[in-house]
C-alpha cells in the first residue's frame, strides 16, 4: 500500500541542569506525549494525555545476571524521529485496509563502563508502544535477563476502575473477570484495562512476543505496577543474545470505552506477514465433535461413548454441508485419550487414530461434500512428545487436505513439561521464553504444509497473526466450556468484558452458539448464562475468522429460524467499528461483510436489561437495506425465559436509528443486507 515515511536528523530536548536530559516525542494529533529523562541518575518516563499525566514518572530498565543493572545512572546520548504514515492490507480479519500512522523517537542511553541500549518509541493517536533494543557491544554475547525493571505508576488510583485477571503461578488465562478500584488489583496479566477517574480509558498489553518472556503485572504500592517476566524453571527471566530487542510494551488511550475498541495499535507495532503468498488460509465456521463431551454425552478417549468416530464425524459433515459449514473439529481420534489424559501428555500419537476412526475415510467423505476436517491436537502439556511428533504429524494432515489444527495445551500450574539435553524433565509456565518459541514453532511447522493453527490453552496473543497469517485464532480466556461444568459458569457480564480487555490483543475462539440452555435444567448452577439471542449477538461481538455453531445439530433443529442467522453471518470483514458501550455493562458492535455491500450487528448487555439507540450513519448513504433482527422478546430473561426471541424485518438507511431492547444478559443480532 502507498506509504509516507520521514525522517529528522538527531535531536536532543535539554531540560534542567546540563546533567539531565529529557526527550519527548507526541502522537501525530499531538493530545498524546511520551516524555523520556534520565534526571535523578534513573531513567524514567511519564505519559501525558490532553494536558493530563495519566502515567507519572516511572522507572524503565533491564537487569542482566552477568553484566547488571542497564537503566540506573545511563544517560541520553543521541535520539532519532522518525514519522511514518502508511496503510496495510490484512488477508483476513476484522478490517481489510489498516492505517498506521505514528511518530518515532529512538533513544540512546549510555554508561561508559556498562554499554549502552536504546529505547524505541512509537506514538500513535490511540497510544504507543515503546522496547528495549540492544546492540552488539564489547562484553555482551550470551545474556541472561534476571530482571526489568519498567512500571506503570497511574495517578489517582483509589478513584480509577480497574478490570483485570490474576496471574496466579503463571498459570493459563482461563478466570473470571475482577472489577475493582485500581488500587485493589493484585498480580495481573495483560491486557489490563482501566478507566481513570477522568473518564480516560486506558489498556496496557504487550505487542510482537518473540524469543522473550510474557509480561505480567505486580503492584507495588497504590496504583504502582512493575513488569514481571514469567521465568524460565531455573528462574531466569529471559535467555538470550546481542542483538535483541524485547516485546513491545503497549500502552492504549481513549477518552471513552468504544476507543479502545477501534484500535489497531497492537497490529501495527508487528511485522508485516512473513509466510508470502497466504491465499490458503481461509476464515469460515464449523461444526464439531466437542460439546458433547463437555456434556459428558461422549467420551474424548475410546469405549462405547467415544465421540470421535467414522459414523459420528460423517454425520456432523452431513450437517455441516446441509448448512453451508466449511469444517467439522474432531477431538478425541488419536491414540492417548484413554485415562487421565489430563495429567500424562507423553502418551499421545499424533499419527495414531483409534481403530473406530478411518482418517483417510473421514478426509474423503468430507471433501466430496464440500467440507474438511479440523485436526486436532491435544499435547496435554507434553511438548517434548508433540515436538518429536509434529512434522509426521503435520504431514498426516497435509496428506489428507486437512488445512486447520486446534492445538491443545491444558496443563496447569507449571506443568508444560519439557525434556532437557540431559534428558531431565523440566516444568515450564504456558508464558514463559520456552513455551513462546514453542508455540511459534507449531505455527511455522503448520505453515509450511498450508496449514493454519487455531492455538487453545495458549500463550497470549500480541498481534501475530500480522506476521504469520496462518495463526489464525486463539483461545486465551474463559470460553463457552465453562458454562458447561465451570466453577462458576461464567457470569452475564463476562461477554461485556471480553471485548475492553482479552479481545484488544485479538481473535479469540469463544465457540458461541449454544441454544440449549437446559441441559441441566433452567435452574442448574452450570449452564448457559444468556438469552438464546445473546448467542446469535457474540458471532458479530466476539471477533473470530473461524467460528464453531458450538451446539449439538439436534438443538439447531428446534430453532431452524434463529439458526439462519449463524448461517447467514460471516468471519470476515470489509470494516469493523465499536458503535457504543462501557465496560462490563454493555457492548454494539457494527460489521460490514468483507467485499459486499452486507453489515451485521451485535449488542449484547451483562445482567442488566437495557434500552440502547443505534444510529445507523456506519451504512452506506443512498442505500436502502433490508434490517434482518433478532431480539430479545418482551419477557426474555436469562435465568427463566432465555428462549423467548423475535425476529422481524423493516427497510433501512443510514439516517434511521433503531431502539434496541436488551434483556437481562440479552442481545440483538441484525443483518443489514443491501437491496
């Protein structure tokens, strides 16, 4: 795409005594500044936003276990602007054309008995992102970082909401969401979102993990957050040598919720694709052999319940093909499942199936009608064995058209096991350096055989997908699972938070589309805790290029007429725009159907019913449409009326707005199309 880059000779803004220096850099509207001092023999920087300091000076900063403290008693010794605005193309996702437009400032920092690194900054309208880069320089070849020192000192935090996970041990992501003061979070991950008592929404993320760490988040004292790289089992930090540059630390601003929304910061601050000519990866929705089991109607492992069979799977590509489905997940096909599978993934074949499924059978009977198998691949945490196993089994697949893979990692509290170069187990953290390469690894293993990975139990996502296409969803978060035997099931607003905190990292494969509600009764603790139509809004609300109609077929059978609307919905978008909502409350969100006149909407609400007006100026102006919607009934209520909807059809254009009820955790799904 056209592109315009600038370039500033050296320059330096001196500030205080001839000791200190301060550099400063703004975004390209100027309401965003990034201010960089070494003052005080510490390196630091502040945020300020409109006039506003929304990050008070904090400290920045790596510790080495051999050549020390990088950050403390440096000094700025040159600096370079740069400004570059360009636009890219993305093969799929929620936008087509992406804008990147931001300011520069690359900073040298120096002692002249330790060395000296840079800190790269990016300002952009919406927030910034700022790294560690270091060169080649005498006495640094192999490092080991045992430390960073960055933080995050927020102003007025008894009086800021905060909504944030824990990191507990490190361990995967899958919690509900607390909401607290600010100054109440504990040990978090990121994305961590917050709103300042101003109004400023703020999320702060990391951006391009590569060959680092995962970055958590430890207070320190009120509003005060330090950087906490998840440790490799011998406790260091981060393994590695000259030159490197660390993940990106991302800050994101807006002055509402929405804004955060709308960004495409995290993208930008990736690399562009490095896999070449991507024309195979494509977005869809499937069908699978997986809520069964969570219902404990099959069996993942083999036996008189095994779900994953010949006569199973064809029936699922029957009706996937009746219903325009692309795929159909089969979980459970491959030797190992048997047992406690959870806790032993050293006994998984990944080139094994049970003698109940005929792989090559499946593969062929699917392709005939128009519809592939989705792999699977559960590891259970045993890396080593996956590793050893990855490329026959990629072949496998390649071999049989099968052109996507769910990979599996469910291990807890350290227990990723790999085998050393003694031969030695070692327990590793899903985020930790080792377990980064290694999910990067499953993905340029896949790429080379056209094979797209959608990563469950993963490490988080930080804009990857701009630089390797075909990771082409995650999961990352509480999913639909949890409704089914989670303790707690997820609550209403959990859907309403989703959106301002896990998914401004990426897609998530949520797995929507749950119509039974009753499976263990309207009044059992785990179930479903939504509308019927709050299911239809999260294929337009919770952004993925692949999503599962999660349900059994037999349920879509009793409501053929809402069911037309996950047939009817695409994965993949011209445009995207958060249209309103406020965190944890409510969320609507406008799409536009990519290379098509279509747009589709989805609101959803946590507990609370709702009315919400939707002004309709996202369509396109002249055009009259056909508004296809489905919505909460009069009397729908999650807990004892979850299936009473409506569906109606009126003419539309862009100067009308709707008025759009919400039940308590209610949705809206409407199909714009164009006449």
């Amino acid at each position: 795409m056209a592109g315009l880059k600038t370039w500033c000779l050296p320059l330096l803004l001196v500030a205080g005594t001839a000791s200190a220096t301060e550099v400063a850099v703004s975004s390209p509207d100027g309401k965003l500044t990034f201010t960089l001092s070494d003052d005080k023999d510490q390196t630091e920087y502040w945020l300020d936003y409109q006039g506003q300091r929304i990050i008070l000076p904090s400290p920045l900063g790596l510790e080495f276990k051999q050549q020390g403290q990088f950050g403390d008693g440096f000094k700025i010794t040159d600096s370079q602007r740069t400004s570059v605005q360009e636009s890219w193309q993305q093969p799929w996702g929620e936008r087509k054309t992406i804008e990147d437009k931001h300011n520069e400032l690359n900073v040298v920092l120096a002692d002249k008995k330790r060395g000296h690194f840079n800190i790269r900054i990016r300002m952009f309208d919406d927030g910034l992102g700022f790294r560690y880069e270091f060169p080649k320089q005498k006495g640094f070849d192999k490092v080991e970082v045992i430390d960073e020192d960055t933080e995050f000192r927020m102003p007025d935090s008894h009086n800021a909401t905060a909504w944030w996970i824990p990191a507990r041990h490190h361990n995967r992501y899958e919690y509900v969401y607390n909401t607290t003061p600010l100054h109440k979070a504990e040990k978090l991950h990121t994305p961590f979102t917050f709103k300042l008592s101003s109004g400023v929404h703020m999320s702060i993320h990391e951006a391009a993990l590569i060959d680092w760490a995962a970055m958590t988040l430890e207070p320190e004292h009120d509003g005060e957050f330090k950087a906490e790289l998840t440790p490799w089992s011998d406790g260091v930090l981060v393994k590695t040598q000259v030159p490197f540059k660390s993940s990106w630390r991302t800050v994101q601003v807006s002055p509402d919720a929405k804004g955060l929304l709308n960004s495409d910061l995290i993208l930008n601050l990736n690399e562009p694709n490095k896999l070449g000519d991507v024309s195979w990866i494509k977005p869809g929705k499937y069908v699978g052999i997986w809520w069964g089991m969570h219902l404990n109607e099959n069996t993942w492992g083999s036996g008189p319940k095994h779900g994953a069979t010949t006569s199973e799977t064809k029936r699922y590509m029957d009706f996937a093909a009746e219903n325009g489905f692309d795929g159909v997940l089969v979980e459970g096909w491959n030797e190992g499942w048997d047992g406690d599978w959870y806790s032993n993934g050293d006994v998984f074949s990944f080139t094994q199936p049970y003698p109940d499924f005929d792989l090559a059978g499946v593969t062929e009977y699917g392709l005939k009608k128009g519809v592939r198998l989705i792999g699977h691949h559960e590891t259970s945490g045993g890396v080593t064995n996956y590793k050893n196993q990855m490329g026959d089994a990629f072949d496998l697949y390649k071999k049989h058209g099968v052109t996507m893979v769910k990979t599996g990692y469910v291990a807890d509290d350290g227990d990723i096991k790999r085998v050393d170069e003694n031969g030695l187990v070692r327990h590793e953290w899903h985020d930790g350096q080792f377990m980064v390469g290694e999910y990067l690894r499953s993905v340029t293993e896949a790429a080379k055989r056209h094979i797209s990975i959608n990563t469950h139990e993963p490490v988080k996502d930080t804009g990857l997908r701009r630089t390797y296409p075909n990771w082409i969803s995650r999961e990352g978060a509480r999913g639909q699972e949890f409704n089914a035997w989670g303790s707690p099931p997820n609550p209403p607003e959990h859907t309403a938070i989703l959106p301002f905190t896990r998914m401004l990292s990426g897609p998530m494969d949520f797995t929507p589309g749950i119509f039974d509600m009753s499976f263990n009764g309207l009044d059992g603790m785990n179930r479903p805790r939504t509308t019927l139509a709050k299911q239809l809004a999260l294929y337009v609300v919770i952004y993925s290029p692949i999503q599962m109609a999660a349900d059994l077929p037999r349920n879509y059978k009793k409501h053929p007429d809402a069911f037309q609307f996950i047939k009817d919905v695409p994965t993949d978008w011209e445009q995207s725009k958060a249209i309103a909502g406020e965190v944890g409350d409510y969320v609507v969100f406008a799409r536009q159907q990519r290379d098509a006149d279509d747009w589709y909407l989805g609101a959803l609400t946590d507990e609370k019913a709702r009315n919400v007006t939707v002004a309709l100026d996202f369509l396109a102006p002249g055009k009259t449409y056909e508004a296809q919607i489905y919505r909460d009934g009069k009397d729908a209520d999650w807990l004892t009326n979850p299936y009473d909807y409506v569906i109606e059809k009126k003419k539309v254009t862009a100067t009308d707005k709707l008025d759009l009820h919400l039940a308590t955790s209610g949705g809206t799904a409407i199909r714009f199309k164009a006449l």
